[in-house]
C-alpha cells in the first residue's frame, strides 16, 4: 500500500476518534435524520451537531440528502456501522478478560 492510503485511513480513524461523533453515527446507523432530529434524539446542541456532521462527511461516513428545504443526513456505508460495533465488541470482550484476570489473581 502506498503512502496516501495510510495517511486516508489516519484521517478516518482521527475522524472516528470523537465520542460526539460515534454517538451521531449510533443514531444514524437505522435511518437518516435531520440535524433538528439528531439533536432531539442525543440532546447535543445544534452547532455542535452541525460541526460533527461536517467531518464525517468531509471523510465520506455521512452524506446529506435534500428533502425540501430540510438536509437529512445518512451513513454512507452500513460497514461503518459494523465496524464500530465490532470496535465495542472487542472492548467489551478485553474488559471481561481483564477482569477475569483480576479475580483469579485474588484468588
């Protein structure tokens, strides 16, 4: 792989790096919704969802869509969603590891 495909996947990784923006991905990951609905549904305000909106699609996670005057915003590949879920997965998993070790270690 060359240079610019590293360089692409860091961006995406620091992009996937901001717990506001896991959190817009999660309510997105069923249907496309509006900012207003995005913000009704994770009580982050306003800017802040717009902001965090911007940088997922400035590395290609979300597009928005028109319908009417209102934008609706989508994930642009359910994989994205799989892959935070396998993220969280692998979390969980470590954490139970962990903590079977402490026990056996106080054992």
């Amino acid at each position: 792989m060359n240079q610019s495909m590293f360089e692409i996947q860091a961006e995406f990784c620091k992009a996937m790096g901001n717990t506001a923006r896991l959190q817009l991905l999660h309510i997105l990951r069923d249907n496309p919704l509006s900012v207003t609905e995005i913000c009704q549904e994770t009580g982050l305000p306003q800017g802040t969802v717009s902001r965090q909106l911007t940088v997922l699609r400035r590395v290609g996670v979300v597009v928005s869509l028109r319908n009417g005057s209102t934008k609706i915003y989508a994930i642009t590949d359910h994989k994205i969603v799989e892959v935070c879920d396998l993220v969280r997965t692998i979390l969980v998993e470590q954490s139970t590891n962990a903590l079977n070790r402490l026990s056996k270690h106080n054992e």
